[in-house]
C-alpha cells in the first residue's frame, strides 16, 4: 500500500509523539498519575497509611495531611486527610493545601542555591565562611587557641561548632522584628561551641549563614535567588517564600496566637526576624511541588526537559559527607543522622530526605525510585507531633512495593 504525503507525515509524527512521551514516562522526566500497580505497589498494603494517618489526628497529633507517593515517575498515591485548621473554626483540608516547610528549607532552598553556586565556579565547599563574611569568628578554647576555619561543608553538615540556636528574645528586645543585619552579626560573632568538623550538632545558625554567603555573592536574598534559579524553572508554582496574599486562604496555619492562627508567615522565631527570608526556614509549598522536585532529583537533576544540576552535583548533595561520615548528612540531606526516623526501618542504604518542626516531611530512595511526602501542620495543636507517624506512613510505603 502506497501512502499519500499528508498521511506519512502524520504517522511519523504521531510515531515521534509516541517515543518522546514513551520515553519521558520510563525515565520519569514528568511525574505521571498512575495506578499504584503501576509503579510496582501493593494497593492494599499501600492503603493502610489511610487508618495510621486517621489515627493520628483522632488521637489530636494532627489537624490532618496530605500524602503524596511516587515511584519510577508514576504518582500512585495522593490524598488529603483531615483539616487544615481546627481553631478557632474548622477549615477542611485539600491536596492543594500550602504548608509552612520549615526546616525542609535548608536541603531544598539552601543547600540547593549554593550547590548552584558550587557548580558556576562562584565558590567551593573548602572555602572559609570568613572569605565572604568577614566579621565571623571561629571556635576558641579554654587556652585561647583559635581553632581551624569554619568552611562552607561544615555549615552544610552542620558540624561546624555552632550552637544549635540563639536568643531570640533578647534580639527582638534590643533590635525589634524583623532585624536580619542583627541577626546575622549576633551569629557572625557567637561563641562557637565545639572545634570545627569534630562534632554533629544540628544548628540553624549554620543555614541563616549560608543564605547570608548567597546574599553577599549574588545581591540577592534566599527567596530572591532559589526562585529565579530553582522553584520558576522546575515549574513549582506553588513554593515561594512569603507568600503573596492570594495564596493565603489555601495555606494551613500553625500555631495559634491570642486565638489568631498564624497563617503565611513563617513559624520558626528566628526566621520571623530575618523578616521570613531565611535560610533556615521560610520556605511554603505542596505535595504535588515537593515531588516534582524530589523527581528532579531522582532524575539525575534533570526535569520537564530543564537541567539543575548535574548528576554529580546531585550525587554530592545526596550522600553522606565522606570526610564527615559521623554526621550521617550530605550537602543539605540527611542519610543516617539522629534526625532521620522519617526514612522509616526498611528502605535500604542511601535512602535520604529531611523534616521540619511543623510537620513536614521529604522521604527520597534512589535504589527503588520512591519518593513518600508527608505534609502536616501539627504545630496547629499545642500537643501536636507528626514525629512516630512519619516513620509508620514511611514503612507502609516501603513494604507495599512487591515489584522492583
């Protein structure tokens, strides 16, 4: 049979359509909806996360969730639990629900626009914190000795002898709120408390740092900059740092103050001085943003046709700090720290993720290509904690893949 021009022609392009998104749904470029067996599930199993999570906010851990589940690209689950808010009146929940991030800042805003940075050539994880900011001290003991610089991979593996915290306070009575020139040169000039690269000590100070570095590099705030060069190219629509007002009605609020939820602008205290720029907290986003990022990262750097970073950078920031095993975290991530029970006990080694004090959740395993994101707002009730349930929703996931 002889066929006409027009009509090979489109065969050829219905044939080339068909390898194009053929090809981009095997190697999960684009996060696709699927059923659950799709991606190698067990349904049934996988459904159990649905009484875990019910039970949990029954029992007044959390005003509700949302739950997104992905595995080699397909989407196999992804719902909404409960309310958003429950005081001072009830507000129902939904999948596009807007959550306050809150630590999941650092690995997905942070350490990501400095891994940026590494990538240009701009800086290197071996540079000393002093080389950008000046002013900043380093650990001193009994004797008076200084001891060794603090460097950009120590702020990122949070061993560089920061305390965990500050004041906040005493910075907000003496400078008011928001005060972030204060705050940077309170932390600058704190006393470090352990010799640098000796001890893992979890500190935000480290991260507000870290977005300070950006800022004097770049003339451009955490927000500013992860938003051009992260969120906006990835297509991540709903994650931004203060968010505007129109966004405000689908954002869960956390605690409630004098009977007012706080709703849109940042939970942490620290973060309300940097005035919700910060590089350890601030950030707000979704389920379905979250996962295309996860996805981004499972593919190599690569999403939608848009490269990050490059499968090293991603390989970096995803394992553990080989000169700082003991601290279990990569460039941003943690793999096997104190702080990683929301990885759950049966997915295997190199499985990385992070969580925040609100409630939120990140769950990444690149052996099987899972991504398990848990968002919830549980610092909403005063009794609130989403910390045993991350692990359990984690572990169902796990063992309801049957196929690999």
């Amino acid at each position: 049979m002889i066929l006409k021009p027009a009509f090979r022609k489109l065969l050829i392009g219905l044939f080339c359509l068909t390898f194009i998104f053929g090809q981009s749904l095997v190697a999960g470029d684009h996060l696709v909806s699927g059923q659950a067996q799709n991606a190698g599930f067990n349904l049934e199993k996988l459904r159990r996360v649905d009484a875990v999570i019910q039970q949990h906010i029954s029992d007044g851990k959390i005003p509700g969730a949302t739950l997104l589940v992905a595995r080699k690209g397909y989407i196999a689950y992804r719902k909404a639990y409960g309310n958003a808010q429950i005081t001072p009146t009830v507000e129902k929940i939904s999948e596009e629900t807007i959550f306050d991030m809150a630590s999941c800042t650092k690995p997905v805003a942070t350490a990501s626009s400095i891994m940026l940075l590494v990538e240009e050539g701009k800086l290197r994880l071996l540079d000393p914190v002093k080389q950008f900011i000046p002013e900043y001290t380093d650990f001193v003991d009994s004797a008076g000795n200084t001891g060794d610089p603090i460097r950009i991979y120590h702020l990122l593996t949070h061993t560089s002898g920061l305390p965990p915290y500050t004041d906040v306070s005493a910075l907000k009575a003496q400078f008011g709120s928001p005060c972030p020139e204060q705050v940077i040169q309170k932390i600058a000039t704190i006393k470090k408390q352990n010799p640098t690269g000796t001890v893992f000590d979890y500190s935000c100070l480290g991260y507000i740092t870290l977005a300070e570095i950006i800022h004097r590099m770049t003339g451009k705030t955490i927000d500013e900059f992860s938003q051009e060069r992260i969120f906006t190219p990835l297509g991540m629509k709903n994650t931004m740092f203060c968010p505007p007002e129109k966004f405000l009605p689908r954002i869960a609020p956390t605690e409630v103050i004098d009977g007012k939820p706080l709703r849109g602008f940042v939970h942490d205290p620290l973060a309300q001085l940097m005035d919700g720029k910060s590089g350890n907290a601030g950030l707000f986003s979704t389920i379905d943003d979250m996962a295309i990022f996860c996805q981004m990262l499972l593919n190599g750097g690569t999403y939608g046709g848009i490269r990050l970073f490059s499968p090293l950078t991603v390989q970096a920031m995803t394992s553990v700090y080989s000169d700082l095993a003991f601290a279990g975290r990569g460039l941003g991530w943690d793999l096997n720290s104190a702080y990683n029970s929301n990885l759950g006990d049966l997915f295997p080694e190199g499985t990385f993720g992070h969580t925040g004090f609100t409630g939120t959740s990140i769950c990444v395993d690149p052996k099987t290509e899972t991504i398990v994101i848990l968002l919830t707002n549980a610092v909403h009730i005063p009794t609130g904690n989403a910390i045993r349930l991350r692990s359990l929703v984690t572990n169902i996931v796990a063992s309801s893949i049957v196929k690999f």
